[in-house]
C-alpha cells in the first residue's frame, strides 16, 4: 500500500469523498509544495551564495528549475487522465504558461526590494529578509499557483478524461475510488 493510500485511508468517508472530488486539485497542490521547496531551496542557495547581489534573479533561475521539475510531475500525475493536445503543443503552452507564471511569482518580491525599498541598507537585513520570504516565497508562490492551476485546466490540459482511467463509468464508489487515488 502506498504512502498515499495510507494517508487518505486516516480520513473519515465523508472527507475521502470530498477529497476523491478534488484529487485532481490536491495533486496540484502537492506538487506544488514539492516544487516550493525546490524553489525555496534554490532561491536560498543562490541568494546567499554567488547570486547574492541578484535576488531577482535567484528567484527566477529558482523558478525556473522548480518549474521543469512541476512539468514532469503534474503531466505524470496531477493531470495525467487530462490532455486534448499533442505532446510538443502541450509542453509550449505548459512552458509558455509558466513564463507569465515566472513574471507573477517574481513581481512581489520586485515590488518588496524595489518599490517599497525592502533593501539593505535602506532596512535592516531581517526586514529585507522578512520581506523576500513573505512577499517573494509566500505572496508570489500563491498568486502564481492560482494563476497556474486556472492556466494549466482551460488552456494546457483542456479535456477532461482525455486517457482512459480505470474504473470510469456508472459503478465507480468511493471506496474503489480511494484504491486508485495515488494511482489516477
């Protein structure tokens, strides 16, 4: 049994049911979170290192790995029943999509250092630091998810049920729907 089964088996029925609902989004989210802290940890990584003097670009080279890893994992996984396009147009549209998505992800944290002058030595460092992770981690990160998630159903992954699933039709319950949660 796998990590995921066992974790939504924790779950009441009820809340499975709610869950199995929105797999689709909840695999997202996860990977999602898998690529912040890619993101959170290259970012880091150049910012405090050899990129120091470029936040912006830590963040964007940052995003940019995060967003190749997100590729691979939501097209396998989160939106794998998904599809209506061929590969290579629909690797362009996932790339071109991030792009703007790298724009969004990026614009709070150009807004923190160069707008409101969140920079050393204008503030102390722990506010310039406060304000790298809560306007460029957190605030840019979810206005590119929402972004992304909207982007990526009505223009990347348009069609539902797009690759046959197991168990589709009328005699799908909840129960055989959690067996193949990790799965679809």
């Amino acid at each position: 049994m796998s990590l995921i089964h066992t974790v939504v088996g924790k779950f009441p029925k009820p809340v499975r049911e709610l869950m199995l609902k929105h797999r689709e989004l909840l695999k997202f989210a996860f990977v999602g979170g898998t690529t912040f802290v890619i993101d959170t940890a290259i970012f880091y990584g150049l910012k405090l290192t050899i990129l120091h003097d470029r936040p912006v670009t830590s963040k964007v080279i940052a995003v940019l790995v995060a967003t190749i890893v997100s590729y691979v994992l939501n097209r396998e996984w989160s939106f794998r029943a998904r599809g209506g396009r061929e590969k290579r147009h629909e690797a362009a549209l996932y790339f071109l999509v991030s792009g703007i998505g790298v724009g969004i992800y990026a614009f709070p944290l150009f807004f923190s250092r160069y707008v409101l002058d969140l920079r050393y030595p204008d503030v102390a460092v722990a506010y310039q630091e406060l304000g790298d992770f809560f306007l460029g981690q957190i605030g840019g990160v979810l206005l590119g998810m929402v972004f992304r998630w909207w982007a990526f159903r009505k223009f990347v992954f348009p069609e539902e049920n797009a690759k046959p699933r197991a168990l589709q039709g009328s005699t799908r319950n909840v129960d055989a729907e959690y067996e193949e949660f990790g799965h679809s």
